[in-house]
C-alpha cells in the first residue's frame, strides 16, 4: 500500500521553507520536491495544505497545485507498476513523475479565465461554506458537521476519479449507476495473510446522503453557471429507516437506579442521558442547557439545529437530577462529553441492567444486501436513544402527536409516526384503550 504524505523542509524556519511530498510504497522511500515554498506559520499540518487566510491570498492556487501533484503522483505510481509488472525504484519513479509534471506545467493550471473543473469547484464549494461565504437556505453558516460530511464525499469522489474521468458533461446516468456500485462494494486486499479493508459497503442511508450532496452541489454549480447538464435532477438519493431502539419507562427507571457511586464519571453521564430521555432534546441540546434557560417549570431552549425556540415541562426525574447537582454546576445538571466518549460509556452503564442483556434482531442494508444480526440491547444504546424513547414514551401515554412534534420539532405526522418506535399491535392497544375510556363499544 503507498502513502502520499507533504511535510515542510523545516517546520521552524522564520521565512519560506520548501515543501516535499513523501512517498513510501512496497518498502520503498522517496522524498521529492514540488517546487513549491511556504512559510510554516500559514501550513496545516493536519490537511497537508495551505491555510485559507488573508494574509496569504494564493493559498487557493497554491493548495490546487499540490493536490495536483500528489494526484500525478499516485497515477504515475499505479501505471508504472502496471507497465513494468514491478515495483519501480524511487529513481525510476523520481524520473518518470519529473517527466510527467514537465509535460503539465503549473502555469496551466493558473490560468485566471479558465473554468475551473469539477473537482476545483467542489473544493471552492467547500470553501465558501467554511469560510461563511455561502450560507444555509435559512441564512445561516454550515456547522462543522455538514462541513465534514462535504469533505468526505469530495474525498470519495477525488478516489471514484481515478476510474472515472469526472467533468460536469460526464455526471449522468452512467456516473449515477457506477457511482452507487462503487459506494455498494467492498474493497480490501491481504497483508501478511490478513484482510485489510480499504473502503466499506456503504449503507443505503449512507448512499442517499453523498447522492444528495453531489445533488445539491450541482444545483449551485449550475446556478452560478458552471453546469448545463441536468441529468443530476433524476438522481434518487434512497433513505430506508435505520434501525434503531428505544427504552420504555421500566428501563429507564432501571438504569437510573443503578448505583454507580464508585463510578462518578459514569454516574454524570448516566444522570445526563436520564435528562435527555425526559426532555426530548438532541444531544447537542440537552448538553448545552444553560442557567438562562431554566424557567421555574420549564425548559426553553432554541434548537441548536433547526434554531426554532422549544418549551418543554420539566419532568419530576429531571428535577431530582438538578436538585442532585444544585451549586455543584451552575446549570445544575453534569458537565457535558464528547458524543463518541458519552456513547461508549452509556454501554458501560447499559449493559449492567439485565434486562437490555435480551438478544435483538438487527436488519440493515449494506453493500445492497439485507443483512440480519443478533445484538444485546445494551449494545445498540446511543445518546440518541435518548430522544426517541421521549417521543415514543410520551406518545404512548396518549399524548397527541401533533402537541408532542411541536416540542421534538418534526414537521410532518409522517415523519413523526416514522421516527417513533410503535408496533402495530400497540397501535391497535392504544385505539382500544381510547374507545374504552371514551364508553364506545368495539363491535
């Protein structure tokens, strides 16, 4: 497997320092020059590229032309091994990239008043939306996440592109069924007699969600007119329900009783999940309530996602949490975690109450397949596990739908109805429930 690495010559040099692209491939090392310089104080070591400042205006070009290189770099490494059937020596490989990177000269890749490619507006796409430049539909700034999920869709892409020449005039119905083939398969090979997976199956959620992206990032390219192919508008970005799970009120009371003195690191989280249960906040909510927005018997938060203001009652369990961490915090309630750290450790808490040690069948779609797999519930619980065991608690204690979405934010009784753990055996309990209480009787 090779590895494409650029470092700075001298990481703490006052001035320009040059930067080199470090291949290592089959044993083999080559440290080769770009030809380019930069002064350290405007390098990123964590993307390998220059960063998108000011006080450096080339940055844009600067990073396009390693990205460049590195790109030439893994081709003419791939083909060499290809022509040769071997691997070459880091001379031979140093002496073909010289001669390809000659041939392509960076001068033509400068050009102010050619189009950029598909690859180079997706780049700047991102950009905007990190530097604030483009904003959301209801005008605000990409969060970190939707950033993130750019980036790894571009990365997908610049990797789908080695097999795949990727122009706005090629993105159509052919890109769309090799595109969704590539995402569906599973590549690995064996190293020292072990499989090494180098790209997943994707699931088909995780599908839907790249489609939609490539989607909408393509409605801009043609806007600002770049593109004049609208294949891209039939594209089906497919969403199936994951699976998931909720607690009913007996488990939930279980893991709050749990005694976990010895454990305080464990007994805070606990007590903070208890808190997302019983108020159906998201857990970048539940875990950013401040002082403000305690008011006597209700919470009132303005969702960090979709920004609309919420009331929520405060439930006796949440009261007894916050009377439990009154003076200790100033919101009286446990300082906040990471989501990773708070999921790994709700599995510690989970799996000492025994009745989420029962077996559940698992179905999900991967790599276009269904697959089913037997879990522990304790297993499969998540902070956000929290949230929809409020809203299908609550909803099955007769609560109407319609006042119960207006605190967990769904807009449509589909989406609710879809979101909300109820078999329909529970659903033909609830109606009879309701005519028994109303005196009808069921014929």
């Amino acid at each position: 497997m090779a590895n494409f690495n650029y470092y700075l010559r001298e990481k703490s040099k006052d001035g320009d320092t040059p930067v080199l692209l470090f291949i290592s491939y089959h044993g083999h090392r080559l440290k080769y020059s770009t030809g380019k310089s930069i002064h350290p104080k405007f390098w990123n070591e964590d993307s390998q590229l220059a960063r998108l400042v000011k006080e450096f205006p080339n940055a844009k070009k600067f990073n396009d032309r390693l990205k460049f290189i590195k790109g030439e770099a893994e081709k003419t490494l791939m083909g060499m091994e290809a022509d040769l059937n071997r691997i070459p020596s880091t001379i031979e490989l140093k002496t073909k990239l010289d001669e390809v990177l000659k041939e392509i000269p960076e001068a033509e890749k400068e050009d102010p008043d050619r189009m950029p490619t598909f690859m180079e507006l997706f780049d700047r796409y991102i950009q905007e939306a990190k530097e604030g430049t483009r904003l959301t539909a209801s005008g605000k700034r990409f969060d970190k996440r939707s950033i993130q999920k750019y980036n790894t869709v571009y990365d997908t892409l610049e990797k789908f592109g080695k097999s795949y020449h990727l122009t706005f005039d090629t993105i159509d119905k052919n890109f769309y069924t090799k595109f969704v083939t590539y995402l569906n398969k599973e590549i690995s090979k064996t190293v020292n007699g072990k499989k090494v997976i180098i790209k997943p199956s994707y699931t088909v959620n995780t599908i839907g969600k790249y489609i939609q992206v490539i989607k909408t990032f393509l409605a801009y390219a043609t806007e600002n007119g770049y593109n004049r192919n609208m294949a891209f508008q039939k594209f089906k970005a497919h969403n199936t329900p994951g699976f998931s799970i909720y607690l009913n009120e007996d488990e939930i009371n279980q893991i709050m009783e749990l005694d976990l003195r010895s454990t305080p690191h464990l007994e805070r989280v606990r007590d903070l999940f208890i808190v997302g249960c019983w108020t159906g906040l998201r857990f970048s909510d539940f875990t950013a309530i401040r002082p403000e927005n305690i008011k006597d018997e209700y919470l009132e938060i303005k969702t960090f996602k979709t920004g609309e203001k919420v009331i929520i009652p405060i439930h006796s369990m949440v009261r007894k949490i916050m009377a439990k961490y009154d003076g200790v915090y100033p919101n009286s309630l446990p300082p906040a975690i990471s989501n990773q750290k708070m999921n790994a450790y709700l599995k510690d808490i989970a799996k000492q109450v025994d009745c989420l040690k029962t077996p559940v069948e698992v179905e999900r779609i991967k790599g276009g397949l269904k697959a089913i797999t037997r879990q522990e519930k304790w297993e499969l619980v998540t902070t956000h596990t929290a949230r929809r065991s409020f809203a299908t608690n609550v909803y099955k204690s007769g609560f109407p739908a319609i006042s119960l979405m207006k605190i967990t934010g769904h807009r449509t009784e589909k989406a609710f109805l879809l979101y909300i753990k109820v078999t329909p055996e529970e659903n033909a309990k609830q109606l009879l429930d309701h005519w028994r209480k109303t005196a009808l009787k069921v014929g």
